[in-house]
C-alpha cells in the first residue's frame, strides 16, 4: 500500500495535516476520498494510520488511527561517494535508501569526472532528496536516508566523529576484509569512502589513512564506483548484524 511522508511539525496530538505534492498524488491520482485510510510515516522513527475527515485541492486533514514503531537502522552508516554521471547516481541513491544506509555524502575526489558548480548545487539536492524520499516510501522505512551537500575529499576525513569506524575500500588493498574491520567497531556509527570512476590516488588513500581511515578489500573483482559503494555497505551491514 502506498506510503506517504509527513513533515513532524504537520502532527499535532491525534490530528495530521497532509499537503503539497503528496495531498496531491493522494488525491488526484490514488483518488482517496473522506473515510479511506491513509498511511503516513514522519521521515524520523514512526509511522501512522489515518483517518481522511477532511479534503480541499492538495491537503488532506483527520485523524490518526495507530502509531506504528518505525524500521529504523541500529547502525548508522555513512557512504561517502565519489560523485558519478547522473543515471548512475539516482539509481545509487536509490538503492542505498533500500539496503539501509543512513546518509550519503557526495565527495569530489581528484579523479572525480563529475563537478557540481555552486549554481547548480540547490536543484541537484531538491531532486536528490526527492529520490531519497521516494525510496524510503517504497522500502518502508520509517526515517528518510539523509543526502548532504557535496564536499571535497580532504575536508570529508578531515571531519570525521572521533572514535567511529571508517574504512575506505581501495583495490590494492589484499589483506584486511571488512569482516576483519568489523571486529574493531566501538559504537554505531560507520564510515565507509568510494572513490571514483577512475579510482583513489594513492595520495588520497595515505591521507585517509593518517586519519584513522582502514583501507579494505572488497573481492576478487574490480567493482564499479556504484556497485562497490553498495556492496561495501551491504557487507558492513551485514557483519554488523543488520541482516542476520
């Protein structure tokens, strides 16, 4: 059943408010009327069924019905993202909200082949957003994968939260796997950095590691930029328990 995201501060007590785009698509394409049943989730820990009592062009108003605990992650994981072409990247955004990651950081490395100007920067995050908010509707989430706004490589593990797990898959890394990273974690936060297109320079992988960064091997294969930052997180994922 459709999902449809409610800013908190649009609750109050047992009362909702839905309005914009998602009265809209409620109404206008799913054709909910006074009496149906509307399910909502507030983009932070909880999810709700309502009541439709009262409708106008693009807002719904009632009541809610049940409050739901929402399906939150245990483990907060940050990807940090060599920016890729724009297809690839929705799609990365996509399936990254699916599989759990917490928040997305998109990193200009010295290889990055995709620049985002100052001008440019607003419309691409609103659309980034969107695609985050939407795949959180789809996979039942209860909170919103975060998208921050670009940074460069050097400021990104210059600004790391003292005592967390940071790793960067590099391929030519051949010793220590993530399983093996795993077993140093102390809280519940990770960070995990995926270069490029074209891959780390050297230079960046020295730097990453004089900040506590832990270079890690993903597999015997060379993945794409996409593919390894899902994969890596997948794995962190999982050997932190969130899939067991």
């Amino acid at each position: 059943m459709p999902r449809f995201f409610i800013p908190p501060d649009q609750i109050r007590g047992n009362r909702f408010v839905l309005n914009g785009p998602e009265a809209h698509h409620a109404l206008n394409v799913l054709r909910k009327k006074i009496g149906d049943t509307i399910d909502l989730f507030d983009g932070k820990d909880l999810s709700y069924q309502g009541l439709i009592e009262l409708i106008s062009p693009d807002r719904i108003e009632g009541s809610l019905t049940v409050t739901l605990g929402g399906c939150r992650m245990s483990i907060h994981t940050t990807l940090y993202q060599a920016l890729i072409k724009g297809p690839k990247w929705d799609w990365l955004l996509e399936k990254a909200c699916e599989i759990g990651v917490g928040r997305i950081v998109p990193v200009v490395t010295a290889r990055s082949v995709v620049k985002v100007s100052a001008s440019g920067a607003g419309e691409k995050m609103t659309r980034w957003r969107r695609i985050a908010v939407e795949a959180s509707k789809q996979c039942g989430r209860s909170e919103i994968m975060e998208v921050a706004g670009p940074v460069i490589f050097a400021t990104a593990v210059s600004h790391l939260p003292a005592g967390s797990l940071s790793l960067i898959p590099w391929e030519k890394e051949t010793n220590k796997s993530i399983r093996q990273a795993c077993q140093d974690i102390h809280g519940d936060a990770v960070a995990i950095f995926v270069g490029p297109e074209g891959g780390w320079e050297p230079q960046e992988v020295e730097l990453a590691k004089r900040r506590g960064v832990i270079p890690v091997r993903l597999g015997p294969t060379l993945l794409r930029s996409e593919t390894a930052g899902l994969v890596a997180a997948t794995l962190v994922l999982s050997e932190l328990g969130i899939y067991s």
